[in-house]
C-alpha cells in the first residue's frame, strides 16, 4: 500500500501544524527573495575570494579573532588590503543577514516540531503568529 502522507518540514501537512509551516516558507520566500535579489552569487564568490587572499597572507578570519584580525589588517597599512578588507565586511555582513534570516525560520519549524498534538491551534499561532505579522 503506497503512503500518501506528505510531510513539510518534518510535518505532517495535513496537519494545523504542517499548513503552519507552509505559511510561514511563504513567508520566509518573500524576506530571503528581497535579500537574495540584493545578494548576488558573485557577491559569495568574491566573499571565498577575498576570504582566501587574506588565508594567504596569514589573516585566518574567525568569529572569534575578527577584530583582532581586522586591527592586524589595518595596521599593515597596506590600502589594496583595507579596501579589501572594507568589501570582506560588507559581504560578511550581509551574509550573516542571511544566515541570521534562515535561522529564525528554522527555530519557528523546531519549535512546531516539540508539540505534542500539531492541531493544536492555539499554541501553533503562538508560534507563528510573530514571524507572519512582520
């Protein structure tokens, strides 16, 4: 017997839960399709160029030493660099947009998926709710 249960997310989409989910991609395509229009593939590709041109010199960019790294770049005094150095922020910047987009709608499907009965509506709209009112 062949399964027609269809699943969004982990979801059942037949569920409260799983039209929820759907909602909120719907959503999510409108925010990351405004994002992603302005933040082209070449803008990656320079952002992995510009990345590896500073792993060359020895500026290995983390997290955790960013500034630490961005003071030692400056300080070379080099201007080819800083003006690389200004890019690499700048598309840094708006890939963690990105990034920060995407995880806000992971942690709404994270949630949706704890609940014990996903036709619960109540509490579905409580997750939901904030995230499509935006």
């Amino acid at each position: 017997m062949k399964n027609d249960r269809v699943e969004i997310e982990g979801i059942d989409a037949n569920t409260y839960a799983g039209k929820a989910v759907q909602a909120c991609k719907l959503k999510a395509r409108g925010i990351f399709g405004d994002e992603l229009l302005t933040f082209k593939l070449l803008d990656f590709v320079n952002f992995f160029i510009l990345t590896n041109e500073f792993s060359s010199k020895g500026f290995i960019i983390t997290d955790d030493n960013r500034e630490e790294m961005y003071i030692k770049i400056i300080e070379q005094g080099d201007i080819k660099l800083i003006e690389d150095l200004e890019k690499y922020i700048t598309l840094r910047d708006s890939l963690k947009l990105l990034q920060n987009k995407r995880q806000e709608f992971d942690d709404i499907v994270q949630k949706l998926l704890l609940l014990k009965d996903y036709n619960d509506k109540d509490q579905v709209n409580s997750i939901i709710e904030p995230y499509l009112r935006r």
